[in-house]
C-alpha cells in the first residue's frame, strides 16, 4: 500500500515512505515533513503512537497527521488532522492532502 499511495500522490506531492513508525519518526526528525499520512495498523510503533511521538517532538508539533483504517474511529484521535477510514477514494484523498496543506489566511 506505502508504493501504491507513493505513486498516487507523487505527481502533486514530494513523498518518503517508511516501513514502519519508528523509522518514519526517524525520517521526520531528519528531514520534518508538512505532512505524515499513516495507516493505524502497523507493526511496532502503530499509527496511534506514531501520532503521539510526532506531537512530543517540539520540531515536529506544526506537522499535520492524517490517520488511515480499515476501522472507523469511535471518536476523532486525538492530536490527529484527520482520520480516514479505508477505502479511500484517490480523488478525496488528494483533496484533503491539498486542504491540509494550503496556507492558513490570516
């Protein structure tokens, strides 16, 4: 799925993937993102945890999460931008990418 969002979103957006969450955090630190999509469901370091490393990291607190899963959510995580349950439509993915990214008007 990581190769397939990659190449999906690639032509609108600059991506990294990781294989899991603790080398995400890893790649984020390095080099912060404007954005992490993460599926929930990994090995390790979940999504849900990644979302809470992510928010401890002072250099990393400004960057928008989107969640992904193939479960809805009984409530909105918190900490999290956006949570989406799988399927997604290619289309509103990229929409909401877009949405998230766009500057704030002051």
């Amino acid at each position: 799925m990581r190769e397939t969002l990659r190449i999906l979103l690639s032509p609108d957006f600059d991506c990294q993937v990781a294989a899991d969450g603790t080398l995400a955090l890893v790649q984020a630190l390095a080099r912060p993102p404007d954005l992490i999509l993460s599926d929930v469901e990994m090995q390790g370091v979940d999504g849900y945890e990644l979302l809470r490393r992510v928010r401890a990291q002072p250099a990393l607190r400004h960057v928008r999460v989107i969640l992904l899963s193939g479960h809805p959510a009984a409530a909105q995580p918190g900490g999290a931008d956006l949570y989406l349950v799988k399927p997604v439509q290619p289309a509103l993915l990229i929409e909401h990418l877009h949405r998230l990214l766009r500057p704030k008007r002051a």
